[in-house]
C-alpha cells in the first residue's frame, strides 16, 4: 500500500487451502487478499508480492475489470497514479 501499487486491500481470512504440492496433498490455514490496482500496475504490483511472500510458488492472479462504477473505477486510478 505504501508504494501505491493498490489503491485498496481487502483481506479474508482464516480459509484452508488444500492443494498439491511436492506429490502430496496438504492442507493449511491462509489468508486470501484482494488488491486494486490497474491494469498498468498489475506486473510490477505481482514482483513485489513475489518478492515478499513466503511461499516459493504463491497464488497471485489478476482479474480484470470489466465494467463498474466510474467513479470508483477513477479512484483506484487516482490513488495509484502517483506511483512512479
């Protein structure tokens, strides 16, 4: 949030995941977060989430945004253009 890659987080939580890794099924407690941004700040936006998390193979996606209200669709540009 500092660096304005998000203009907002939103975070659920605790779910359980259960997922395959290294042949194995495993299961464990996490925390979902979901981040707006735009569509020019999604790359840079995924390294920094890379380089921070912990998991070697983190699940981080983007959604695009279709359609919504103007003016907060003209929020989460204005909070976010300030980054260089």
């Amino acid at each position: 949030m500092e660096n304005r890659l998000a203009a907002c987080a939103q975070v659920f939580g605790p779910i359980t995941s259960t997922y395959w890794w290294e042949d194995e099924v495993t299961s464990v407690e996490e925390w979902s977060c979901l981040l707006k941004t735009t569509r020019a700040l999604v790359r840079r936006l995924t390294e920094s989430l890379r380089e921070a998390h912990t998991y070697a193979v983190p699940e981080i996606i983007a959604v695009p945004i279709d359609d919504g209200d103007a003016t907060y669709l003209g929020w989460i540009e204005g909070e976010t253009r300030s980054n260089p």
